[in-house]
C-alpha cells in the first residue's frame, strides 16, 4: 500500500517556483500601481489591477479548475464594464478567451489524474460534421482574409467544450446550488445597476467620453411614435443595451428553474431566488427591448403550463408546482408594482413604448413587421446574393468583423443581411444551414429525452428550462439574427448549461440512492 501523501491542488501555490512566481508578481504590480498613483495616471493603474485580477485568476484556476469555471463567468460578465472605461482596448475583450484555455487547460489536466468525469454527448456526431464544415469553410476562395475564418471559428466553437466541463462541474447537488446561487448573486448586481442605470440615463455607468466604435451603444434612446416619449435603454456593466438585455433574458429563465427546483426540493435559498426574480423581470421592463420582453413573457407562460406537465403527481408535490407558477406571477407583479409606486416616469415611458409599437390596434404597431416580415425578409435577401449556394467563409460576416476590418486592414466580402439563417447561408452556404438545422435538432431531441426522464421530479424544472434555453437560442432567435448565438455570453451559457443537463440524470440517481439508505428522508421518483 503506498502511503506517500498524495498532493494536493491547492498545495501548489506552496511549492518554491509558484510561491516566487506570485510574490514577484505582487512586488511588481505594487511597484507599478504606486507610480501610477503617484503620477495620477488612473487609466494605467485600472491596466495594472486588471492584469493582476487576471493573473490570480489563472493561478487559481490552475490549481483548481472548478473555482476557474467561476472566476471566469465572472471576467465573462464584468468584462465590458472596464473595457468601455478604457477605450474598447481589445487586450481586455480577449482575455476571457485566455481565461477559458486556462479552464480548458485546467480541466485536461485533472482529466489526465483521472479527477474528473467525461461523456459522449448523443448529438456529437452532428455536432463534429458542423465544425468540419466550419474549418473547411475557413478556406473558402471568396473570403477576403483568414483572420475572418479564425473569427467565425471562435465565435461558433471556441466555447463547445465548456459541454465537458458543465458535465463534470456537478459531482454533487451542493455544486449544483453552488453554480446557480453564484449566478444568482451575479444576476442579482448586474440587473439592480442596469435597473439604476434605466432611471438615471446614460451618464451612469457610462464614461463621459466613450470609444467611437461603442458610444452609440452607451447613448440608445427608444422614442414612443405616439405620445413621443423617451427611453433610455440600459447597458448595466455591458457595452451594449442589446447584451444587456440578452442576459436578463437568459438570468430570467435560469431563476425560474432554479425557484421550481427550491420549491420542490429544498427551503434554503428560496429568498434570494424570489429577489432575483423580482430584480429580473423589472430589469427587463425597463430595457426598452421589445425582442427580450415578447421572449421572455412568452417562456413564462410556457413554464407555467411545463411544469405542471412535469409535476411530480403521484408524489401529491403538485400543489408545490402551483406555488411555483404563483409565486413567479408574484414576484414579476411586485416588481412592476414596486416599479410604478417608485419611478413611475420610467415605468409608464416603457409602456407607452410596448403599447404602442406592439398592440394591434396601435395606429403605430410594428409587431407583424418585427415578428415576420422584416426578419422573413431578410433571410430571403440571402439568396439574393450570387455565392449563396457556397457562402463567401466563416467569420466574414459574423460579430466583430469591423475590429478585423480595422487591425488588419482588410474589408468583408459583402455587406450581408441581419437574418442569422441568413448570415449562415452567405458564410457557409446552404450545406452550413442544413448543418445547422441537423445539429440543432439533434442538440433539442437529446435535451428533451433528458426532460422527459426527469419528469416528477424535483430537477425537472431546470432541465426543461435549459431545454428551451437551447431551443430559443438556436433557432428563433438565430432565426432573427446571427448575434444573440455569437455573443460570447449567451454561447459560453448556452454549452455549459448543456453539459449540466446531461448530467443531471446522475446526479439524481445518486441523490435518490443516498436518500435509500435513509429511510426517513424522501426520496422523489425518476422515471
């Protein structure tokens, strides 16, 4: 029996070269701040605390590659906040991506000491023909540059194999509270500032001379075409109302799920999740989104309807599902009500908006043009072009192509259209739509056989709310547009939450075993 002491992750910042390396590290960015503050250069000590935030990050996210999967959901989320105070520098837009081959990197290594759990995704043989597709693409004759097939590579799949790392992130129910509530809190500070941000206007939150390729991004005001009020759409610590309000989106739909599965399973945290959800659904009221408050009132109605079809029924739980579906009503009417009585200009300029550019009988209405027409139109302007049949290469039309266009001096294609089918169609040609459609079914068909397996019980609300998470993201929203599935947000959560789906099956099982061997504890049935 070998009885050497085996070492541990969090023993490595005490051996001699990690130990040195950090305190070098510490003495010089001190050395660096203090000349910074001395000089009164703010700018150049913002640089300085940024990289030594990052620098902390890699070393722990080496040494434990759990903690990283945080550490870099929060760079993730607060990312744009010190880039647009310090002049859309493109060194902080790419360091998540240094970040997350950290985690990958992290993650690898403890898979070969055997640490960590793996699977075979049941879509993965749609999801490989996709990439080949997309890397055959880079090499497309009518692209203009490879550095726009390198970008559209990054964009559709540098953050696939967060799949991996969502699975293995859940070896216990305790981490699966751990990843939601760290959400939470999370969704909790960005929504409250975008809330704040929503009633003090723009100069909040906002530097006073923005980057010329963001500020336009920062200054968004919706104009009522009726009564000629305005509203200011919030960017909270985004650079883009448009991210902004994505997130919501997505924060919307994770609280709910994770307040169905409290409900169902446990007291602990059911506060926290009712603020979020208030903070939420005011949050996204607020954001003068039209696109982000129809998706969102439409998934709650879904919800509501879902999750008494998964009720656990012969458990007699159902009741609790009703409270569910109540407490959520509730919690969005107190946060309108709370809205009205507190800021009632605010409120009642985003409701003029919605009235009168969605409501049928608006003399104004442009619900059947945003809904239909325009989107169907411009996914029909794609055949339009003479390359559709083969596209003109990944990347040259997708998210970003105007910082290729200015590094390296080199111009896209075509203009293109906003339509995202339509955006796959002139990048990959119709072969990459069809690829598209095959993945994203295979991707939809596996989720719902994990839903239909955790049905009556208490894990069911958080898997069909990632089900169609992944069904919204891929295709109506793609459908209308190629950037909610190329923001580096909603595609990070988008594989990651996959991967914490497919491991919830297990995760029950092996909660429902425990609760076996315990027969005072009660123990939910999976079918």
């Amino acid at each position: 029996m070998n009885l050497a002491p085996r070492a541990m992750p969090g023993d490595q910042l005490r051996r001699p070269l990690p130990l040195l390396a950090f305190i070098t590290l510490f003495v010089v960015t001190v050395y660096k701040a203090a000349n910074y503050v001395i000089a009164g250069d703010m700018k150049g000590l913002a640089y300085v605390a940024l990289i030594f935030i990052g620098s902390a990050f890699v070393v722990a996210m080496l040494n434990s590659w759990r903690n990283g999967v945080y550490f870099f959901l929060a760079w993730l989320l607060f990312e744009d906040f010190a880039r647009k105070y310090l002049g859309n520098n493109m060194a902080i837009y790419f360091a998540k991506d240094v970040l997350v081959a950290v985690v990958y990197l992290s993650f690898f290594l403890a898979y070969r000491r055997k640490r960590v759990a793996l699977f075979r995704p049941p879509f993965l043989v749609p999801l490989l023909l996709f990439v080949w597709f997309g890397v055959m693409q880079t090499f497309n004759p009518a692209s203009t540059s490879l550095i726009f097939g390198v970008l559209g590579l990054k964009l559709f799949f540098y953050y696939v194999p967060l799949l991996f790392v969502g699975y293995a992130l859940l070896n216990s129910e305790e981490q699966l509270r751990r990843f939601f509530f760290v959400n939470i809190i999370l969704v909790l500070i960005i929504g409250s500032l975008g809330i704040a941000q929503s009633i003090l206007g723009h100069t909040f939150l906002n530097p006073e001379r923005p980057a010329e390729e963001i500020r336009e991004l920062s200054t968004n005001y919706r104009v009522s075409p009726i009564s000629g009020l305005l509203s200011y759409r919030p960017t909270s610590v985004f650079v883009s109302t448009g991210r902004f309000g994505n997130f919501m989106l997505v924060s919307l739909l994770l609280v709910v799920g994770f307040l169905g599965y409290l409900l169902l399973r446990r007291k602990s945290g059911r506060n926290l999740a009712f603020l979020a959800l208030v903070v939420t659904s005011g949050a996204i009221v607020l954001e003068a989104a039209r696109g982000v408050l129809l998706w969102g009132t439409g998934s709650m109605l879904v919800f509501a309807v879902a999750f008494v079809w998964g009720a656990p029924w012969r458990q007699r739980e159902v009741i609790r599902v009703f409270r569910t579906v109540q407490r959520a009503a509730l919690g969005i009417s107190l946060g309108l009500v709370l809205l009205f009585f507190a800021f009632p200009e605010a409120l009642l300029s985003r409701a003029a908006f919605y009235t009168e550019t969605l409501l049928p009988s608006s003399s104004a209405s442009e619900l059947q043009v945003r809904t239909w027409d325009y989107p169907v139109n411009n996914f029909l302007g794609a055949f339009g072009y003479e390359r559709w049949p083969y596209g003109y290469g990944i990347g040259t039309l997708s998210l970003g192509t105007q910082y290729v266009a200015r590094i390296f001096h080199v111009k896209p294609p075509i203009i293109g259209v906003e339509s995202g089918f339509g955006t796959i169609v002139l990048e990959m040609g119709v072969g990459g739509l069809i690829l598209w459609f095959v993945m994203s079914f295979a991707i939809l068909f596996s989720a719902w056989q994990v839903v239909k397996k955790l049905r009556g019980s208490p894990w069911f609300p958080l898997a069909f709310v990632i089900f169609w998470y992944a069904g919204l993201l891929l295709l109506p929203m793609t459908f209308a547009g190629m950037q909610p599935y190329q923001d580096f947000v909603l595609n990070a959560y988008l594989w990651l939450l996959l991967g914490i789906l497919f491991r919830l099956p297990t995760l029950a099982v092996s909660v429902q075993y425990a609760a076996a061997q315990s027969p005072q504890t009660y123990a939910p049935r999976i079918r």
